[in-house]
C-alpha cells in the first residue's frame, strides 16, 4: 500500500511596504494617543502601500521569496491559493492578478475569503490537494491592503489603529520525510455573529452596490464590536489549539512554537496564559505591522523561519480568529 503522501511547507516569504506609519502619525488624523493604542492592542506602527498598489502587488513579493527559498520556479507550480479579504477588484479575485504577474501561463489560481483565519483555511485546502496527489507544488499567500478601507478620522479610531498592510506566502509539497509537514489542520464557523466585524459595502444586497447614501453613512468602513471580538477570540482560539493537541496526542509542553494571528496581542497573551506557557514560545510581529488578516501567520512564520528560530524537527502550532466569525488551527512538525 502507498503511503498517504504528508504536506510540507518547504519556502517562506514575506513582504511589507516601506512606507511606515507610527502611533503618533496617527495622533495626528485623530483623537488617539501612542499610549492609549499601545495599551490595547501592543502595535507601535504598521505599514500602509503606495498609491496604485493591491494586495497582489505585495503578494508577488512575497511569493518570490517563497518561491526562492523552495527551489521552486512558478512555472512549476500547480495550484495558487490567494486568500485575502481585500482584493485588488470586486471581481475577478486578486489569484489572477499573481498568476499573470508570476508568469504561470495557465496554472489555475483559487481565491479564499475567510478574513483572518484565510491562511489556515488556505493550508487546510492545500493540504488536501496534496495529500489526495492531486497536485505536487502550492503556493499558498495570503496578502492585505486594508488602509484603503480604513476610516483615519475619530469615528473610526477604534479599527483603524489595528491594521496594516502586507503579505506572506508559503510553497508547499509533499513531504520527503514521512516525520516532517503539517500533521493536521482543523477549520470552524459560526456566521451568527458575522455582524459583529465586518464591511458592509459594497454589497449585492443593495442597488447599486454602493451610492452615495451609503458612503455618507460609512458603510464601506469597517465596523467592529471589539468587546464581543475579543470575547469569542480567547474562547474560541485555545479550543482550537486544544482540539490540534489532542488530535495529535501532545500536550501544550510538546509544542516548541505558537504563532497566532496578529489581531491583538492582549488575545494572544490571553491564549498562551489559558495554556499555561511562557510567552517566550510565541512569537508576535505585531508592534511593527499591526493586523495584517490573512498575511499575519505566514509573515511571522518567515520571520521565525529566516531567523533561525524554528529548526528541522520543532512542533508549531498556529491558531487563528476573525471576522465571520471563522477560526481555524494548524500543527506542523518543521
């Protein structure tokens, strides 16, 4: 019998504007303070793209460097996988914006839209795209431009401080090391509480999808219940930390590195303390990018890789929470 081929994630890549906007820039467009967003969420500054830009633009990046690190030329690539809750159009998705711009002729490219948890949600589909042998190489990105949906006046304070843009990608493959590559991944939703963070606008529910009565009334700004956020997020991201655990017979201790989503570091001190670990196994980028969505997890992910945080053999556990509301988890052994 052939053994059931395992995915593995064999190049990283990341990849953020240069342009950087600081707390007190901020301050600046809004009644904020350095300190007051400091306190609540941990982020310092994050990056906002130049004028013209998509998340594709930043995904190709990314994707090089991926790509770079795998060995792998993009003509070779089987399947894209683009998750991002910022697309460059309305349609088509931002996948067909990177498969023209990395030359891949006619290599087909799936969009996702599962805001923060889409990179998990992405690596859950490639993993079974892998794992079936339908396909050998996946590139898996995940890439946001939220400052072009930002509210940078009071009323909007309460979101805007929160996001930046970037982009992070991964290859995937199968495994040559049957002890090595994701060991599981686990995906959930709860849409009765998609009203509690999202962006209304444009919407297909009205005619036309945006007008200006609309715009007046700042729908196509996000909006967010963050005390009901925050609520779901440090309930609903340790049960999926737990159910990885248990799947896969470990222990918290068993696992060498957590890589959360970038939402809120106070969720993620929230998370490792209901584990009882040291927050000296996770890793956070967050004081420089702020909320990247579904970017976040592969931007620390080559972060750690890169710095030689994680070797050959380490247990990473990733978990993450957003808007829908959709959550999701991931071991891997690297």
């Amino acid at each position: 019998m052939v053994a059931t081929p395992r995915a593995r994630i064999v190049g990283t890549g990341m990849y953020v504007p240069p342009e950087v906007t600081t707390n007190y820039d901020l301050e600046k467009l809004m009644e904020t303070s350095d300190e007051w967003i400091r306190q609540r969420s941990g982020i310092v500054e994050r990056r906002y793209a130049a004028a013209g830009l998509g998340p594709s633009d930043l995904a190709l990046e990314a994707s090089k460097a991926a790509l770079d690190m795998a060995g792998v030329k993009s003509t070779d690539l089987d399947m894209i996988i683009f998750a991002t809750l910022s697309p460059d159009y309305y349609f088509p998705g931002s996948g067909a914006f990177l498969q023209d711009y990395l030359g891949c002729g006619t290599t087909p490219a799936l969009d996702i839209r599962n805001q923060c948890s889409g990179f998990l949600y992405g690596l859950n589909v490639a993993q079974a795209f892998i794992t079936s042998g339908l396909y050998k190489r996946v590139l898996l990105v995940g890439a946001e431009c939220h400052s072009r949906a930002l509210d940078f006046s009071t009323p909007g304070r309460d979101v805007s401080v929160l996001f930046g843009d970037g982009a992070g990608a991964v290859v995937l493959a199968p495994s040559d090391d049957p002890k090595r590559g994701i060991l599981s991944t686990h995906v959930y939703a709860e849409g009765a509480h998609r009203d509690l963070l999202k962006i209304e606008a444009p919407s297909t529910r009205q005619s036309p999808m945006i007008s200006p009565a609309s715009i007046a009334e700042g729908t196509h700004y996000p909006k967010m219940e963050g005390r009901q956020v925050f609520k779901h997020a440090v309930t609903r991201m340790p049960e999926a930390v737990a159910t990885a655990l248990k799947h896969n017979g470990m222990t918290p201790d068993d696992v060498d590195l957590y890589l959360f989503h970038q939402a809120n570091l106070r969720i993620n001190e929230a998370v490792m303390k209901q584990l009882e670990q040291p927050l000296a196994k996770t890793y956070n980028n967050i004081e420089r990018y702020g909320n990247c969505s579904a970017a976040s997890i592969p931007m620390c992910l080559d972060e750690v890789v890169r710095s030689g945080r994680v070797k050959a053999g380490d247990q990473i556990c990733m978990a993450s929470f957003g808007a829908g509301f959709m959550w999701a988890s991931a071991m891997m052994r690297w």
